[in-house]
C-alpha cells in the first residue's frame, strides 16, 4: 500500500488533519488507526459516555507508575476511528486566546490566537458544536449564586476570556454525540483518503533519516504500508513518543535499555509532559430534583430513555459536564487559572462503578489550567510503556489547585443555590485548608486525560519538533497532536487538539 500520506491514528487531530489533506485536488491520504470503526450505538447517546468512557473495545489504557503523594493510576485514551472524541464528555472549551498568542511567541510563527480561531471557525460547524438551552431549577440556581460572586453569565462561554459560566459548548448535533471522524466524511473532497483499522503501526520506517513508511502489524501479519511524501504521528500524547522510540528516535540510553537501536538523538521524546491534576466536591440537596432523581432507578431511566429516543432531548441529550466556569484563583492573578464543571447529579461515592447515588445532589470538579510539573512516557524493558505522572510541584499550579474548593463551596453556600443544599458528601471538613485540598487531590484526584507535551514544538535545537512540526533530525516526519503543545492552552483538551490537525494540515500543504 502507498500514498502520498501516511496519518498514525485516527483521533481529533489525525482526523482533522486526513480530512484536510484529503480535500486536495489529487492528494492521497491513509488514515491508520489501531482501533476499529465506532459502531455501538451507545457511543451517539451522549450521556452513555459514563458506559462507554470504560469499554476495553473503545479505550487504550495505560497503568502509571504511583504519583507521589498518591497511588498509581490508569490513563485512558479512545480506540477507534474518532479516538477519544468516541468516550469523552464532549466538552468544546476553546481555550485561552493569551495562551496561543504566549505559544507563538515562544519561538512558533502560525500558532497564535488568529490561526487558532480560523481554525475553529473551520471546524465548529462539520462538528456540530452546540451549547444547551434546556436548564432546570438546578442549574439556574447555580447561574444566580455564581454570579453573585462575580462569575459573568454568559450564553458562549468561548466568546470571551473573562471570569464566567455557562453551559458548555459541546460537540453534539440533534441529541447525538458527533465525533472527530465527521471529518472525514467526503463533502467537498477532491482528493482521495482510505482508512485502514484494526492496525497497530509497529515503528516508522527509515531510510537513513528520512521516514519513508511505517510497519503495520494487522491480523497477524507485518506489512509495510509506504508514503511518497510524509508520514504524519498523530497518535497522542502517549502514543506518538512511544511510537518514534520504537523507530529509533529519542534519547539513547532510553532505547538502548528498550533494546532499540537509536537512529535519532532527541533528548525531549517522552519528556516533559504536562498533565492537569482535578479535584473534586459532592454535595447533597434537601430534596429530590434534578436529573438524579430523573435517572436514578431503571424505571426512570427507561422513561427518560424512550424520551431521548422520541426528542433527543432530556438529561440522556446533554454532555458529560453540563456547566463549565472559569474563574481566578486569587485577585492577585491577572487572568483566570481554573477551569470547573458543574454536574446537576450526584454519583455514588460508594461505588467503584460511574453510578448515581441514590439521593439528589451535585457534582462539582475544578482543575488548574496551566500546570508547569513535567510528567514523562518512555518505552520501558522489553518495550513495555512507562507513564510516569507528576504533579503539582510548583507553587503556582499548587496554589491555585488550593483554592478551588473554597471556590466551589462558595457557590454552594450562596443562594439561591444554598437553599437547595443539605450537606457537603466528599470531601468534607477534614479537607478545609489549601493544603489540604493539595494533598486531596493528589490522595484522591486524578488526572483528566488532557496530556501534552511529549513531543514538544519549540525553536530550540533540544525541542522534538519545529514551528512546522517537523522532527529534528529526519525528514517527511512530523508529530501533529496533542504531544506537539508545549503548554495547555488552558480551556479543555478536545478544542485546541483537533485545531492542531486542521492548522498543521495547511502546513504540510504549504510546505509541499
């Protein structure tokens, strides 16, 4: 098999990018994934993503060595064609316009706030991105307590930077998750794109230092699958480190222990990751309301069901994360540095399992959005990926994760919001100082599958690839996904991730 392109994984930004080269005149494109194609119909529901969010078909998951102060956990990524917009919450929270235009600056022309927002304006309407407009007593009880403490109601909460909340932005048509792979589909293509699944890409082809295909492992057998112009990694930020240090490409005493042989210096691959640490608070309402109480028994959920299905409408049509804020965590700092989500429903702290709790209540996680603690991922002995998580080292990413609950228990404790509330369930009173809200989340937080870095632009000699994605030290080979960002552009991942593919589509068709 041969094409002009060659795209590793089918995810947000791999598909954004295969659909993008694809609609060139005369470009061919192939599309690996390692998964298959999406056809549980419980992945279109968009409030099944608590099932499907744990489905072995639709997730890779990679156990991590013990985070310090904390446990080990497993990180989870979507399998298939779509990637992790198959099993996400479905959030389209841009990010911070003064984070992409910080990115560019550092050294990266063609990655600023207007290239960001071109690409949005490119890529909202093929993804169906929408923002509730049912709410309930519930949320409308959150607007106004929010609000009375300087939260800015906004109906677009991606319009502005500012300290707000609203219902979030979601990538959701006519009560239907709608996934990266409508980027695919063949409106307005006038090249040619073939997807190949159920194909795990074994490491790069090089000849010397150019990267001239890949080797695919499917159905038992290796085949070379070859490009005649670039081969594109967009496998994530797990993933596509991984992926150049089988080819050879990374640091020498990483693969010489991995028994590979290097081929390419480059002493970042795998370094510098940057994950986001959330934090979590529950609280118990006086009565029964909200979707709980809608959702809460199979009776309920059969009525709500069989609503959805007739309307596409009711708690089942809603994302993962009905309401998004986005605030400051002290007036000391000039911009907003925490991001939460809000959830009308409670879930059940007993269980091991994403289910309700059998009282009404509310769900609130709060995460700092600009972390600096680098995490790693490195192939290990025998080639066995080591996920090495760290966190919440520096004193600004601590101190702003240490007011995110005295943040949130404002809110509750401000009517009308107040009013609805009987009790806080987790974490409770032994968590009250920033401290110990620190030492919570490192104990009982976890990280939110929004990784970057692994693979990091940037001007200097040391970062892994250039402004064009390009990796240093070969040729017709670039990193185009989550790993290339050096920093999180605040917001959630989803957003600035597919906007990566779409941007770095119109380089690679620049640069050829």
């Amino acid at each position: 098999m041969i094409a002009d392109y060659l795209v590793v994984g089918a995810g947000a930004a791999g598909c954004a990018l295969a659909g993008r080269l694809a609609a060139e005149p005369g470009v061919s494109v192939l599309l690996v994934e390692h998964g298959g194609p999406a056809r549980n119909p419980l992945i279109a529901v968009p409030r099944a993503f608590y099932v499907t969010l744990r489905s072995k078909t639709y997730t890779h998951r990679y156990p991590t060595r013990a985070v310090a102060g904390g446990d080990a956990e497993v990180w989870m990524r979507g399998r298939g064609v779509g990637g992790s917009t198959l099993v996400n919450g479905m959030m389209w929270v841009r990010g911070s316009r003064a984070d992409a235009d910080a990115l560019a600056a550092a050294g990266n022309p063609g990655w600023d706030a207007r290239a960001f927002a071109d690409a949005y304006a490119s890529l909202e309407r093929r993804l169906g991105v929408s923002v509730p407009t049912e709410g309930d007593d519930v949320t409308e009880a959150l607007f106004s307590s929010a609000a009375s403490l300087g939260l800015r109601r906004t109906d677009d909460v991606n319009a502005a930077d500012d300290e707000r909340i609203g219902f979030t932005p979601a990538t959701i048509r006519d009560g239907r998750r709608v996934t990266a792979a409508a980027l695919l589909r063949p409106s307005g293509r006038q090249g040619s794109l073939t997807v190949l699944t159920r194909a795990r890409v074994d490491r790069v082809l090089l000849d010397g230092t150019r990267a001239v295909g890949v080797l695919v492992e499917r159905r038992g057998r290796m085949i070379e699958v070859r490009a005649r112009r670039e081969v594109l990694v967009a496998a994530g930020a797990v993933e596509s480190p991984l992926l150049l240090e089988r080819s050879g490409i990374g640091r020498p005493d990483v693969l010489t222990a991995a028994g590979v042989t290097p081929v390419v210096e480059s002493s970042n691959v795998g370094e510098r990751m940057i994950e986001q640490r959330a934090v979590s608070m529950q609280v118990r309402f006086r009565d029964r309301r909200g979707p709980t109480e809608r959702l809460n028994t199979r009776p309920k959920q059969l009525v709500e069901g069989a609503r959805y299905l007739a309307t596409r409408r009711g708690p089942v049509a809603t994302s993962g994360y009905d309401v998004v804020s986005v605030f400051r965590s002290s007036p000391a700092v000039d911009r907003p540095d925490v991001q939460g989500v809000w959830v009308p429903m409670a879930l059940d702290e007993t269980s091991a399992r994403m289910q309700l709790a059998p009282y009404s209540g509310m769900l609130f996680t709060g995460y700092a959005v600009r972390p600096t603690t680098p995490s790693s991922v490195h192939l290990g002995a025998d080639a066995v990926p080591v996920v090495a998580p760290r966190y919440l080292e520096h004193e600004a990413e601590r101190a702003a994760t240490g007011s995110i609950l005295e943040h949130a228990r404002r809110v509750v404790a401000t009517g009308p919001l107040a009013d609805l509330v009987a009790d806080e369930v987790f974490p409770g009173p032994t968590v009250a100082t920033p401290e110990d809200v620190v030492g919570y989340a490192l104990r009982s937080g976890g990280g939110i599958y929004h990784a970057v870095g692994s693979c990091a632009m940037g001007p200097a000699d040391d970062d892994v690839v250039d402004h064009r994605l390009r990796v240093r030290g070969t040729d017709g080979l670039r990193v185009v996904d989550a790993s290339v960002l050096p920093r999180q552009l605040s917001g959630s991942s989803a957003a600035p991730v597919t906007a990566v593919g779409w941007i770095a589509g119109g380089m690679v068709l620049g640069d050829s």
